[in-house]
C-alpha cells in the first residue's frame, strides 16, 4: 500500500513539474475602460506638452475616477481612448455639464497646471498670498513685449 502511495505522489509530482517551484510572472491587471480612457489622455497631453510630465500620474488619477465615478458613457469613454489634440474637445462635449464641471474642479484641486504669481505682479493677490492666473499681456506699445 505504501508503495502504491508513493509511486502515486512521485507520479503527481513528475506531473505537475516536479517538486520544484514555477516562478510565473503575475498577470498584469486589466485596466478598466476609463482607466485607459484616461492613460491615453494623458499620454497625448504630455506628448503634445499641454501639461508638464510629472502631472500625469495625477492627471490619470483624476480622470479615472471621474470617470467611473460619474459613469460617463461607454461612446464618450471611447471617443476619450482614440482622440487626439484636436478632437479631445469634441469628446468632452459630449459629457454632460456636470460630469465636466466634476472633472475640471477634481483637476484644479489636485493636479492644478498653474503657478503662483508673486504679489507684487499684476493681478498678484496684494496680500502676500499666491494668486493664480497668467499675467496680463504687455501694452501693444511696448516694444520689448514686457521684457526689461
């Protein structure tokens, strides 16, 4: 009986590869529409440097969450995944105005493209605090275009 025991487990063993370990590489996890939806986003942003590169992670974060938060739909998310700079714009205008409302103020708060102007520049907040926004343009009559 002990042999036949044994024989069966030396056979289950020659089987499944032996006794030693397999090392498989983890499979990679499926992204979710919006999640590619929004690492294509991103990619092309930064690619056309619309935004800087060390924005993207928060970008992709940001717009994933939207995303499947606000449950945009499935022709929107697509559109989203194949658009480039020039049809980005008509892809959100097919979400609704609350579903882009969300997403810009989600952006703003967590991965704002903005910098803080000093207080001492025009429209800088008087204050000492941090304004932001882009400096006026200089007068058409100056002819070194706001420089020095």
């Amino acid at each position: 009986m002990k042999l036949l025991l044994g024989t069966t487990c030396a056979a289950l063993l020659i089987a499944c590869g032996g006794g030693a370990k397999q090392t498989a590489e983890p499979l990679p996890k499926k992204m979710s529409a919006c999640a590619a939806a929004a690492d294509h986003v991103a990619t092309v942003l930064v690619s056309g440097e619309q935004i800087p590169a060390d924005k993207r992670e928060p970008v992709v974060r940001v717009i994933t969450e939207r995303c499947e938060a606000d449950r945009w739909a499935d022709d929107v998310v697509a559109c989203i995944t194949t658009a480039d700079m020039e049809t980005f714009e008509g892809c959100a205008k097919q979400l609704t105005e609350a579903q882009h409302q969300a997403v810009l103020e989600q952006l703003e708060r967590e991965a704002p493209m903005r910098h803080p102007e000093p207080a001492s520049a025009p429209g800088g907040g008087g204050d000492g605090g941090p304004s932001y926004g882009s400096p006026p343009p200089p007068p058409p009559d100056d002819p070194c275009g706001g420089g020095a």
